[in-house]
C-alpha cells in the first residue's frame, strides 16, 4: 500500500504512524530489525519469524513463495506501511512476485557481492549462504552483474541456521560448524567473506575468529536499515512521533522458543509483545 492506495478514512498522517512489517524463516531477520530500531527510533515494528517453515534454504521456490505471500497478507492485515524480507533466500526467490502482487515498498537483501568484489585484494570472495540462495537465478544474475572481475567462491552452509536457531552461538558451539564451511573458502585464497544468509550475522564474532584478521566479514543488517529510511523518506512515510515506539514479535512456530530468543537476542526487552502468528 503507498499514499495513492490509502482509502480516504486513513490519512497520510496516520499511515505514517503505521509500523514497519519485517519477517525471515526465523531469527535471522532480528540483526536488521535491531538495526532498524536504532536508526529509525519512532518507528513501530512488526516482525515475524516463520519458524514453524525454516529453514527456507531447504524448501522449494514454489514452498517459499508460499509462505511468503502468508507472512506478507498478515502483515498487511496489521496495517504494515512498508515490509522488509529480511532473508536472502525469500528475497531472491520471491521478492519480484511480492513487489507484483502487493502495493506497498518492499525492501529486500541480498548477498553483498558488490562490496566485497570492490574490497578484496586477492581477487577471491566466498559467499555463505543458503542452497536455495545459491543456485537462485537472482544470485546468479547479481553475481553476474557486480562480481565478474573477481573469482567467487560458494558454500551451503546449513548447519549454521540450525545452531543459531538454538542460540548456539559462542566460539564453543559454533565453531565446528563455522571451520567446516570457512576454511575451503580461505584454502582457496578469499580473503573476503559474505554472509549471505541473514542468520549468519548472529555469529558474526566466532566466523571472524575462525578466518582470522587477513579476512574481511561483509554482512548487510546496516545497509538494509538505512535502505529502509531512504525508502520512507522517499515515500514520506517516516514517523515523527515521539518515543518510545513498540515492537510486535510473531512466531508460527514455538512461543517459548521464541520468548527464549528474543530474550537473548533483543536489546531493549522491555519494550517487546510476544504473540503466535
Ligand atoms: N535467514 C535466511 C536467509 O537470509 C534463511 C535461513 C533459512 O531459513 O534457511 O537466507
């Protein structure tokens, strides 16, 4: 929904003070949103964590997709005035179909091969991420335009949305894991590594122990944000109330799990509803 599509009852004034829908297979999304909390404070988020569906990496386009349009006419059925796909895998799957179908601003992520492309100085950047992700014509298609200079290495790596799912995510618990996709990427000379699943950002410190310092960790959760107030902005949909603004938390999945999750992983608790979605 932009401003032209608001019936005459809802004014621009009032679609401004409308939240911001944000969702992923699960916690993935919750880096961003964190990062859209901090830059945008008067804003209201709704973010949904289709739980009881992750992981999305291992589903069908047609599955994602799916699930997509459910999460996205939930949230519009909130009255969302912009949604975010805080997920690479249903942002390279599905994003085009939802920009289609719904008239509201979408504003996706992906991969950040444009970043890495320009910082790398062996001329080697690897890429985690989902397999859907990876074999997506959407990756392929963004690889082809912004990484064809550089030589990009992949790697699936699906253990890593599992171990953050069960907040397993000290040097610890992870690492394992971590070395098992980190170390052919560095064996093959990237001194530069994408994490192209927005789960990936919660291990962000036990990723960048285990490549060391000669390698560069690019992730996105910043740039999205900032996406998200240049989309607002542009749509004059920013919110200029004041604070404190409230953030709506939804699974489909486990409500304790997710109490448990949001209790771990967002900074201001005492400002959070948790519900089933
Ligand atoms: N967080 C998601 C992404 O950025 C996907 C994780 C999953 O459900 O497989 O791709």
């Amino acid at each position: 929904m932009n401003a032209e599509s608001v019936p005459l009852s809802l004014s621009v004034k009032s679609l401004n003070h409308t939240p911001i829908g944000i969702f992923d297979s699960g916690i993935g999304g919750l880096p961003i949103a964190q990062k859209v909390r901090e830059l945008l404070p008067s804003e209201d988020i709704i973010y949904v964590a289709d739980t009881a569906f992750a992981p999305y990496g291992e589903k069908s386009e047609a599955e994602i997709l799916q699930r997509a349009i459910q999460v996205v006419e939930f949230l519009l059925s909130k009255n969302v005035k912009a949604i975010v796909v805080a997920c690479n895998t249903a942002t390279m799957v599905a994003i085009k179909t939802l920009r289609e179908r719904y008239d509201v601003p979408f504003i996706g992520v992906e991969p950040g091969v444009k970043p890495a492309a320009i910082h790398t100085k062996t001329g080697v950047i690897g890429v985690l991420a989902t397999e859907k992700t990876l074999s997506s014509h959407a990756f392929d298609a963004l690889a082809k335009r912004v990484a064809g200079n550089v030589q990009m290495e992949i790697q699936p790596s699906p253990k890593l949305v599992h171990l953050v799912e069960n907040l397993q995510l000290d040097f610890d618990q992870a690492h394992k894991a971590v070395r098992e996709y980190v170390e052919p990427l560095m064996i093959k000379g990237a001194d530069t590594i994408i994490l192209g699943c927005t789960h990936f950002a919660h291990l962000t410190p036990v990723i960048e122990q285990v490549a060391g310092s000669p390698v560069t960790v690019i992730s996105t959760e910043l740039a999205v944000a900032k996406e998200v107030q240049r989309r607002l902005d542009l749509e004059k949909l920013l919110c200029v109330a004041t604070l404190p603004a409230m953030n709506r938390f939804y699974t489909s999945g486990d409500l304790d799990l997710y109490r448990k999750q949001i209790a771990h992983l967002w900074q201001d608790v005492e400002t959070v509803g948790i519900y089933q979605f």
